[in-house]
C-alpha cells in the first residue's frame, strides 16, 4: 500500500509539473485538468490544489478558485503560493479583471 501511495504521489508531482507548464502556456483549461488530475492522484499534496486555484483565477472562476486556494491552505497553512492567490482573490474585482488579461 506504501509503494501504491508513493507511486501516486510522484504521479502526481509530475501532473503538477505539466500543469504549471500548461499555466505558462496560457491553456489554462488544461492546465485545470491536469492539476484536477494531481489532487486525485494525491488529495494531500497542496500544489494540486493551489495549481487549480492559478487556473481557476485565469479563467475567472473565483468562487471555485477561492475553494481550491482554501483547500491548499488547509493541507498546508505554511504554502506562500496559496497565500497569494487568496491576496489576489482578495483584490476588488475591477483590478483582479486587469490581472488577468
């Protein structure tokens, strides 16, 4: 079962890798499926989550990203990049809109 879970977790470290890949590409449709794909592989691995909480923002989906940011935050309160997404969720609409153009 170790070896299971070990396994899953490297999957998915390497789906958050292609995620962030997807981000910079501006595919931010995938790149929400892909990190999706991460946090169902390892539900406790923070970076899936906040990485669909970056491509929820991108797609201007805030209340779903700022669930994701919060489930980062929660498996990992120490995490600076969910910290920052919510600074940016937290930002008045008319400026998260120029954010994200």
């Amino acid at each position: 079962m170790d070896e299971m879970l070990q396994q899953n977790s490297a999957l998915a470290s390497t789906r958050c890798e292609e995620g962030k890949h997807l981000l910079n590409l501006q595919q931010y449709e995938d790149a929400l499926a892909t990190f999706a794909q991460a946090a169902r592989l390892d539900p406790n691995t923070a970076l899936a989550h906040n990485g669909q909480s970056a491509a929820l923002i991108r797609l201007r989906r805030y209340d779903d990203a700022l669930l994701a940011c919060e489930q980062a935050i929660w498996l990992d309160p120490t995490y600076v990049n969910g910290g920052k997404n919510i600074l940016i969720l937290s930002t008045p609409l008319s400026a998260l809109e120029i954010l994200t153009t």
